[in-house]
C-alpha cells in the first residue's frame, strides 16, 4: 500500500469586524495542519492561510493604546518596545497579525516554513 502525499489545501479567513486573537488562532490552526487529516506534528503540511481585510480587523483602541512588542538586542540596557499604535503607523495591520500568528506557531524548525504559507491582505 503506498501512502499519498496530501494536496496543498487553501484556506481564507475573512477577518472584517473579527477580534484579532480569534482570527490569530484560527490561522495558527490551520497551519499546524491540525484542520487536516494528514496531521503530524513533525511535517509541515502543504496548507495555505490567506486572511482577508485585514484593516478592517476590529481592535479597541484601549488594546492599541496599551499593547506593548518587547525585543532584546543583546546588549547592556538593549531592551526596545514598540508600541501597537506605531506597529501599525509604520508597518500596518498585516504585521500585527503576522506577529500573533508568529507567537502561536511552536519555536521549533518547522516555524520559519510554516509562517512563509501564511499572507495576509488588506
């Protein structure tokens, strides 16, 4: 019996009046491949997420007043934030999701791969 390999599957997500952590999630999912029945936690499955209307996400301005992207240079005093209101200013909405959908995927070797089949458009 000899084993198929599965079809690339596309998946759109509509995020127009959604909340970011549920469009976030959704996409991390289907990336996973835990949507699939071919799932292995060890293979990147050819799946790709495109998530849709991006600006037209639903974010409280309490939440982009008030969250915070840390980062660490590796140096002495090295400790940089970014507010989500200048995230948003200089590099849109689409990096913001792209960013929590990046904090969703496991640090492993497959994360870089999986975040390649990951677009996002306005």
């Amino acid at each position: 019996m000899t084993k198929t390999a599965p079809e690339t599957q596309n998946y759109v997500i509509d995020a127009s009046g959604r909340t970011l952590g549920r469009v976030a999630s959704e996409a991390a999912s289907v990336l996973l491949g835990k949507k699939s029945v071919h799932f292995v936690k060890y293979r990147v499955l050819p799946v790709r997420v495109t998530i849709q209307n991006a600006k037209k996400l639903w974010l409280p301005e309490r939440r982009i007043a008030g969250k915070e992207y840390t980062r660490y240079t590796g140096y002495p005093g090295g400790l940089r934030t970014t507010s989500m209101a200048d995230l948003i200013e200089k590099k849109g909405v689409a990096e913001v999701i792209r960013r929590s959908v990046d904090g969703m995927i496991p640090r492993n070797k497959l994360r870089k791969e999986r975040m390649t089949r990951l677009t996002i458009t306005d």
